[in-house]
C-alpha cells in the first residue's frame, strides 16, 4: 500500500470514528479534501464504501461542496532510516521519566530462545491454557476460520501454535512476521519441512509501525491469527490502532482469531511473571546486551534486576529492571545516567475482561462473533470479523 493510501484509509478510518460517535463530520471531511484534493473524491468514496459500507449521500453532498475550494496537496513520504529510527526510538524512551525500553527489544536470538524456555514453564500458564481452549474448540474454531485462506501471524516466534490448527484449515498460505528474524526464518522453514505442501512465506517485519500495511500479500481477504495475548503488550489505545490496521489489510472479508489473557487473582499473576528459575528475569535483563549489541553501547545487564507485579488500578503487569547500582553508560552515542533504585520500563501485559477487549475491538471496525474460553475463564480466545456500517 502506498503512503498516499494510507494516509487516505488513516483520514477515512477518522471519518468512520465520526460517524459511528455521530458526530458533525464536516470539519473532517473538509480534512480529507485538503489533504488528497477534490479529485480523489470519487477514490474516498469508494475507498470509504470498500471498507465501512455506503458513505451517507448528505456527507458525501457536504464533502463535495467544501472540496471545490480546496487545491490538491501533494503528500511526500519520508524516507526511512531504520537505524536511525531504532537509535532515536530507544533514546527517547531512556531520556523519559520514568525511563522506558518498548518490549520489542527483548528480541533479539537470545530473547527468542529465552521466550520459548519461558513457555514451557508451569508458572506461566498462558499456552497451556490457550492450547487447552484449542483442543476443546478445535473443531468450531477451525469451521470459523474455514479452508484455503492466508492466515498470517503477527509476532509469530517460533511458528508452534499454528500446528494446532494443521492440517484441518488446510490455508492457501501461512504468512508468519516477526522482528526477530534468524528465528523467524529458522522456525518458518522448520513448519516447511513439517508439512510439505503447505505455503509458509515469512516475512520480517514490526508490526508496531506502518510497513505492516506495504506488505503484499499472497491472497486477499486474510484470516490474522494473534495469540499468545501478545497484544496486552500495547496500551489500550494503541491496541485500536493496531486492529484497524488489522482490519485494512483484511478488507471485508477477512478475520482475526486472538488470544487474550483474563483479569485474575494477582497471585496466579504475579507467580507466571517470576518464576523461581529466573527464565523471566534473564528474559527482561537481555534487552540490554540486545541494545548494546543493536546500537552500539555499555548498559550494564549486572546492574540491573527484574521487577514484575500486577497493578491492579490499571489491569496490567509491570515488567521494569531496578537499577541496584549507581552509573553512567553509554548507548548510541549518548551518555546516560542511572540511580539506584531507578526503575526502567520494559512491559506492560494487559489483562482484559472478554467484554472490555470487545469494545477496543469495536473502535477498531471489527466485532467479535465468537468467544471460547476454559472452565476457569484464565484466557479468551476470540474471533473477530470486520463491523459493517449501518447508516
Ligand atoms: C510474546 S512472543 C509471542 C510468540 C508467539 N506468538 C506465541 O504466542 O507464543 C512475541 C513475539 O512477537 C515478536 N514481536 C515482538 N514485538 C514485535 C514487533 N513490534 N513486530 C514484530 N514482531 C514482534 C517477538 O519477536 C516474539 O516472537
């Protein structure tokens, strides 16, 4: 997709959020026509029609009315710099108060390895429970997904939960994206060699950030599979804007089957986020031989040690490295300073009750069809179909 049509699909998705808060829209309408130009009405329009349903015609009248005035502007898209990105993206977290590293970072080889121990750990109950919810609802959950469709995983690590719908879906592809690429590759062409046949196409990416949308897909309509509850690791408004992007890219055929983790006794909690092998915390304390490895730097990994803990107030765990000795380092080129005591911020897991993760949903343009979750309601596993506009 380019930058044009999503900067377009961005403004319509503004639109839409209007609508459905009934808003006037004139003001961002008049918006749409600044920035694409009268010409592209017709494009919006049907853009618009493609992914909420018919724009209504007095918008549509408004719209035109105010587009007349209004020249096209050209929009030039950055060209972007990864490196440099990474490098000021990091700086910026670590020169907040209360400094910050996004969880992304734990990923480099080590972190992925390290995660994969972390699975298999009784103290982290979330892929046993979730394979558990698959095993007992396979046959539904698979009926709902349905054959022959791309299914493409965001943050797919090592490609092991797909198996617990394979062969029965039997897709046209298997598309996983990861940032942690040598695992990503690794474990794509393992699932390859496991069952031949199928169409694994890889794809290194961060879904964090807008080059999730260029990526050309095999197959139109896909079915996204998140589970693992990795999107508690977003704050809730981010998580809007992460399922719209979903929702882009699935257009009005599409689906999303997520896994989310449930609000519970904060014991269960805090147990699964400090085990006592210290999985968890060699996990938190490698983002930084990560970084210094990414951008050139001193952090000092023994200087540090991890904090995880349920706050209540705001549904989340905490992951955070306790600084327990005074120092300056060094990391991209930038000296920084750290107290004892010092808190860094590496996660946040989200828990959400099935109904509280709905509604984010909605504002997203997907609504939830069907719920499958265990006896003791620990996790959800959801599966979300685009909303259609009723105006
Ligand atoms: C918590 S693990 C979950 C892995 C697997 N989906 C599961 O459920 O067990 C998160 C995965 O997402 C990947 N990841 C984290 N942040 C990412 C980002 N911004 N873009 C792409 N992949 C990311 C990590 O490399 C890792 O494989």
């Amino acid at each position: 997709m380019s930058p044009l049509a999503f900067f377009r699909i961005k403004r319509l998705n503004q639109v839409h959020r209007t609508l459905l808060n009934a808003d006037p829209v004139k003001t961002l309408i008049k918006e749409v026509a600044i920035a694409s130009g009268f010409r592209q009405l017709g494009q919006l329009s049907r853009d618009y029609q493609k992914m909420f349903g018919e724009l209504p015609s007095e918008t549509l009248r408004s719209h035109k009315n105010h587009a007349k005035s209004f020249p096209a502007r050209k929009i030039i898209a950055p060209q972007p710099n990864v490196a440099n990105e990474m490098a000021s993206e990091v700086l910026d977290g670590l020169l907040q108060k209360p400094k910050r590293i996004a969880p992304k970072y734990f990923y480099d080889q080590r972190g992925s390895a390290l995660f994969d121990t972390i699975t298999k750990l009784d103290e982290y109950y979330i892929p046993r429970i979730e394979q558990h919810i698959f095993s007992l609802f396979k046959r539904d959950i698979c009926e709902e997904i349905g054959t022959a469709r791309t299914i493409i995983e965001p943050g797919a690590g090592s490609c092991e939960k797909i198996k617990w719908l394979l062969p029965d879906i039997s897709p046209a592809a298997y598309v996983p994206m990861d940032i942690s690429e040598s695992h990503l590759r690794e474990n794509a062409a393992k699932l390859g060699l496991a069952y031949p046949g199928l169409i694994v196409d890889p794809r290194v990416c961060d879904h964090t950030n807008d080059t999730m949308l260029d990526i050309k897909l095999p197959g139109s309509s896909p079915v996204f599979f998140y589970p693992g509850s990795s999107i508690g690791n977003f704050e809730p408004e981010a998580v809007i804007d992460f399922m719209r992007k979903l929702r882009v890219m699935m257009g009005s055929g599409g689906g999303l089957l997520i896994g989310v983790d449930t609000k519970k006794n904060s014991e269960v909690l805090h147990t699964a986020y400090n085990d006592p092998k210290g999985v968890t915390a060699a996990f938190n304390i490698n983002v930084l031989h990560h970084l210094n490895h990414l951008l050139g730097g001193n952090l000092k990994p023994d200087y540090f040690e991890h904090v995880a803990f349920y706050n209540e107030n705001c549904g989340r765990i905490e992951m955070h490295l306790r600084c327990v000795k005074s120092h300056i380092a060094h990391i991209a080129g930038m000296d920084l300073e750290f107290s004892v005591g010092e808190l860094i911020n590496t996660e946040y897991s989200y828990k959400y009750h099935p109904q509280e993760f709905s509604a984010l949903a909605q504002r997203a343009g997907l609504r939830m069809k069907r719920l499958w979750q265990d006896k003791q309601r620990y996790f959800s596993v959801m599966y979300f179909l685009p909303a259609l506009l009723t105006v």
